[in-house]
C-alpha cells in the first residue's frame, strides 16, 4: 500500500466518521468542565481509550506529592473532581514516541448574557461549533483522537507509542501535566494541539504573574501636599514596566519573532487602590504576567522585574525608602519549545503541505501552554493545532469543524512519520 | 459694668461649668449621630435651646422640595431620622444679626481595630476628649452653645438676632444648611466653628467630586499589541489632571493663599480597572475631588475638567475617538467666604487676640463647609473653630478640651461686639 493511498484512506475515514466525531465534540462541549467538574469527562474519555485497546490509566492527583515540586502552581486545595487520563498506545518497538498533549480544564464562561446561545449548548451552526472550551482546547483534543482512532481503524501498526494524555489544570498553571510527567510518562517529543491557527510553534514563551504594590501616604484631599498619592508615584512605576518590555525585546533575537509587535508582553492587566475621592490613596496594587523567553528561565524573568522595580530609587528619592513592593503569585507557564531541525517540525510541516497544498506559517507562540513543562522535562513540544487564538476565552468561543478534521489528518500524517509504520 | 469685667465674668462662668460641659460634650459623642441617625441626639438639642429660652424649631427635611434646587446634592433617599434644630435668640432689634452654624452628621468610624478605644467613647484623656466626631465638629458646636449659654447667663442682651442651626448633612454635601435657608433663616453674617485650629479662614475652597472613566480594547496579556491598555492611556490623563492643576493654581492670585502648597488641589483619590493579570484592561475608572476656587463656580471648575480631558485628544489620537468620559457625582461644597473688610472678621481677630495675647493666623481654608452654601445665598461666612484638621475622619480623632472654651470665650466675645449689647 503506499503512502498516498494511505492519505486517501485517512481523508476518507474522517470524511466517513464526520458526523460521529461531530457529535461527539458536542457532547464533550456540553460537559462544561470547568475546574473540579472534570471526573465524569474524564471518565467518558478512558472508556473511549479501554474501547480503542489503549492502556489506560485514571488517577486522582495528589497535590501533596507536588507539593514541593519547583514547577508545581496551582490555586486549589485539592484536585478532587479533576483526574488525569492517559491511553498509551504501545509501538511494535524501534520507533520514536510521540505525547499528544492536551488539556480538559476549560475556563469560566462569564457573563451569559454575552453569549448569543448557551455557553455549553455545542450547537453547530454555519460549519462552527460553538461553546466555551471548543478552542481551547476540546476541537485539538479531538483532532488527536481522530488522528489515532483512524490510523488503528485502518490497521495501521507503528514502531513508536504513542502516548495521548487528557490532562487537567492547564488553565490554572499545568499541575495535570506536572502529574503526568512526575508518574513517569515522558516521550521522544510532545505534540500539543492547543488553537494554534495552525501554525507550527516550536517556540512558547512562559509567563509568570506578578503584584506590584505602590506605597503612599494618607491625607486629606484639600491637603493633599501633606501626603504622597500612590497614584502618581504608580506613573513612573508603569513606565519603567514600558521600559523594561522594550529593553527585553531589543535584547531577544529569534527570527520566529519576527513581525510580532512585541514577541515577550508584559502585561498590567488589573489595577486597584484609593478608598474615598477626596483622600491621598496611599496603596496602590497592580498585577500583570510578564512573558518569559524560550530561552531563559522563569527566575531570570522574575529577576528582571525586580530590578527594574529597584532602580526607581534612582529616578525618584521616594522609592528609595519605600520601594514597590514586588510579589509573584498564581500562574506561571514554563517557557519551551523544539529546535527548528527536530524531524517532528519538518514532518509536521511536511504533512500540513500534502493536506493544505501550501506551506506553514511558523511562529513563536504569544502565549504559553503545557508545552514548557514539558521542555523542562526533556521532552521538546510543538503546538499546532485548530481554531483561533483570539476565540478562546471570549463569548461565543467557536471552532471551525473542517479545521479540527484538517488537523486530525495531519496528526495521523505526522504520526506514521514520527512513530514510523512497522512491519505488518 | 465694663467690658473688661464682662469679659472676666465670661470666663469665670464658663471656667465654673467646665465639668458639666466636659460631660456634656461626651455625650453628644456617644451619640454616634451617623448619617440617618441624629433623631434623639436632635431632640436634646432642641430640649437645651427651649430650657435656655430660644425659639426653636426642629423639623424633618423633605427631600422633595429640595430636589429642584440647583445647591442640592444628596446621596440618600430620604432625611428621615435627620431633623434638622435652629434655636434663635431673638435680640432687641437694631444690631446685625448672625448664624452660629454647626452640623452633627459625623463621618464613619472605620475599623474599630484603629482605634485605641471604643470610637464613640467620649472619654477624656490627657485635657482631650476623644471620639468620632468631636472635632468634626460637636467641640465646635459645644463652643458656640456655651458662648449663647454664657451670655443669656449673665443677663446680656443684645439688639441683632443669634440664630444657632444644629445641622445634618454636611458630609454629604450640605442639604441640612440648604434646608434651613430654604425655610428661610438668614442673618447678616454667619460664623462656622469647623476645626480652623483657630485660625480664621475668610476663604474656602469649594470641591466637586468626579469620575473619569478611561477605554481601552481588551486583549489577551500575550498579544497584548493586539488591544489597547485602558491603564497605559491612564497616565497621560493623570498627567493632564496634574498640568491642570498647576494652570488653576498658578491663575489663583490671592494673598490668603500665601505659603500654601496646592491651594486648590485636584485629587485623585481611587482608581480602578482590569480583571485578570494577563488580559489587556479596557476600563479604568478614577474618582477625585476638585477643588473650586473662592471666586469660581462649581459649573466653571467642572467645565475647566472637562476641558482639560477634551484636549488630550491633542496629545494622543487615541482620545479623539475615545474620549475620557468625565461624570460629576456625589458631594459638592460650595466655594464662598467673607470680605476681609468685614466687621465680623476684625471683631472675631480683636477677641482673639483679647483672649489670647496674639494675633490669629488668617488663612483660606484647604476644605469646604457649608459656609459656601450660606454664602450663596448671600450670607457672607467666616469659619473659625477649635480642634486639628488632620484629626478629623481619622481613627482615635480628638479635640483638646482648652480649645474648646478658648473658642467659645472668643465666640462670645465676638458676639456683644457683632450684634452689639441692647440697652438693659
């Protein structure tokens, strides 16, 4: 059988299971699972990978054993609700492994008012299928799915295993995948559809979360000279935050950047402080993500920060007794990625060219995903995968079904490459 | 009798009551007359002015008839529980008349934990009573009590009326003073014991609350370039707050403000904006206070804000599009005063000086009272008062108790000279 009519029967299979598929990611949409609501998901998916033949593995995570771990950040007590599954699809032998890596947890719908249907109605409509959690990442998830089911469906045998993981806590800072990796599942590589646009992203940058608070001193606004407004001394503070994006952008070289306006953001996103209009606010707290090089550590990314922060005691005297106060907290996502030479980029690349007739776009990612913790691993990670970045997170959040199909064919491409067809 | 023995005699009355005001200046503290709560407190006032002999009126304020008025500025719903007390004491005929004006509204007490002792204790301590409060400004009301009380004691009469007004609402914006002139109390002149720290304030600044409301477009924190920061724009219109600032104040031309750093500061006193550290903020909302000048409208001073937010349309093209959103809400004190020139002014500095030994310091006042309104209305007001400012609103807030009856000799005093004594 050669390999283009292999492409035929993996096209045609989709084609034939479209509905089903169709179905089925309505279905996963509609199981809303929020963080701590993702057992019976969870559950749903290791029947799927038992019915397969996949080893298959379901656990309850026990944060007490990551307690200590260095890249263990989660806000939660406990991951009651939210196991892991991973289905191993053991290789005849010889051939590389491949991790398709994707996460389950979905984000909070918020208003639903702006939704123009249900949140978690995973209608279909105008070739999209709707709801939160479709982009992010329920559509990739299936792409994999398909991508295996269809190869063992064909009959197809491979020498690598590969190794599916259904992980939570990827929202909330990669605690399912520091799970997985810390029970022993690890791989030649990773692929992780995450909305990519497909694209290939061999490089992610990390991003860490961070509070800054600016210190004033009280007093009435009538006299307001008899205080210090933490609001105007937070002026300088947001410059030197400019300052320091700027300057850690002009230091970065990295041609996948290219064209990105500001490949490493840092971000203030939320600001609070003041009690009454007509006081002096003494204490003003802002908090941002600071996006961390794939070349360089969340430490050195933190660092940066702090010294920036520090070195306002030489454009103002007041920061010198009373310097911003800098604290890290909540999420942080690992930086990572895959050398460009890695044959998963090039076979990748080359599959996408046989479905699309057209090559890639290859970019760094602007966001990170449980690919750098992966990378911290050992274990180099891709992302590539359906729908549109800006869609996640957002009302009305939609995927386009051809693009989850297109994947999942490239996935199956990609697969036989990497994993390489064994002797049948 | 001579005036100098009258002036001993005063003294030695009220030096022979000290105690029993002592008391009853503690009480009225433990009143605790929040806003909504100065009913019984109200009642015992107009019980004192009617055993002292005054014709007095208490009444409950009705919101609806002040609701047209253009002075009128109120953030409760109804007045019900704050009546309002005027206790006139009628003179002779043919002297000027004056309005003794203190309110009873006190602002809240805040967290307990603050303070050393219960915040409505009253309890004396080193020659000061302690309490919310009491410098603001049930110290000052008890002055210009004892200063009627000492007079009537001593048998004197004088030709012009006194009218003493036990007011609600000052903190708030002044409705209890527009209900009393509304029903139609009016005098030649009107002297206001707010904490002045016995300084004569001949000038007051009025201050008019405001919001600004920044936009922005949201955006994820990684592609940051993609939205527009709603706190990024935030710093060119604090800026512009602070260069208006400067313009007002640099225009202001009057002596009284000598040695002032700000004399009509604009504050910005609480900011807030953005939801989660990695998303773009595409709404940050300010509230501060302006002040206005003794010889500018509330209308101008909001229109020069206004004019000030309309021209950064000028410094960045952002705002030509998406121009800061100004809204005038909440409190609003008149600006107002009293001609140097005025008797009530050198007769007020002359008995300072009689009890005292030195002259008083004459300022504008940094705040506003609700002499602005009464000045509105044609009533010239001088505020002149016991007590600190930075004490008041503050946690363990206090007055000293020699300050207090300093005031009210120096109040009484004044008085034989304003509304001159009545052949007996």
């Amino acid at each position: 059988m050669s390999s283009v009519s292999m492409h035929d029967q993996i096209r045609t299979l989709i084609n034939e299971r479209r509905d089903d598929y169709i179905s089925l990611l309505s279905e996963w949409v509609q199981e809303a699972t929020l963080p701590g609501h993702e057992q019976h998901y969870q559950q749903r998916i290791a029947e799927r990978y038992q019915a397969l033949g996949l080893d298959t593995d379901l656990w309850e995570i026990d944060i007490d054993t990551l307690a200590d771990n260095p890249y263990f950040h989660c806000q939660r007590d406990s991951l009651a609700g939210s196991p892991n599954v991973v289905g191993t699809w053991k290789g005849a032998g010889g051939g590389r492994s491949l991790i398709l890596n994707g996460h389950v947890d979905v984000v909070p719908e918020g208003d639903h008012d702006q939704w123009q249907d249900h949140p978690f109605s995973g209608h279909v409509s105008d070739g999209c299928l709707f709801g939160r959690g479709v982009t992010d990442m329920k559509g990739g998830n299936l792409s994999a799915l398909i991508a295996v089911e269809t190869l063992m469906a064909l009959g197809i045998r491979l020498k690598g295993d590969v190794i599916v993981q259904s992980v939570v806590e990827e929202e909330a800072g990669g605690a399912g995948t520091l799970a997985a990796l810390e029970r022993g599942y690890t791989a030649d590589a990773a692929l992780i559809p995450e909305p990519s646009e497909q694209k290939l992203f061999p490089r992610q940058q990390g991003s860490r979360w961070f509070r800054l608070t600016v210190s004033g001193v009280k007093a009435h606004g009538g006299t307001r000279y008899e205080g210090v407004s933490a609001l105007e001394k937070s002026v300088p503070v947001i410059q030197a935050i400019q300052a320091l994006e700027a300057r850690r952008n002009a230091e970065l070289d990295d041609p996948l950047y290219a064209g990105v306006p500001i490949p490493l953001p840092i971000n203030l996103g939320r600001i609070a402080g003041g009690d009454w209009p007509s006081s002096v606010p003494d204490d003003i707290t802002m908090e941002g993500r600071i996006g961390v090089g794939p070349g360089e550590t969340v430490a050195a990314a933190e660092q940066s920060l702090r010294d920036a922060m520090a070195a306002l005691a030489e454009v103002d005297d007041w920061f010198i007794d009373h310097p911003v106060d800098v604290t890290f907290y909540g999420a942080c996502w690992q930086p990572g990625g895959i050398d460009m030479d890695n044959p998963l980029v090039t076979q990748l690349a080359d599959a996408f060219e046989r479905v699309h007739g057209r090559q890639p776009a290859v970019q760094a990612s602007p966001w990170g995903t449980d690919g750098g913790l992966l990378s911290q691993y050992g274990i180099p990670a891709l992302v590539f995968g359906p729908g549109i970045t800006r869609l996640a997170h957002h009302p009305d959040e939609h995927i386009r079904l051809d693009d989850v199909f297109a994947v999942a064919e490239i996935m199956a491409l990609t697969l036989m490459d990497w994993c390489e067809l064994a002797d049948t």
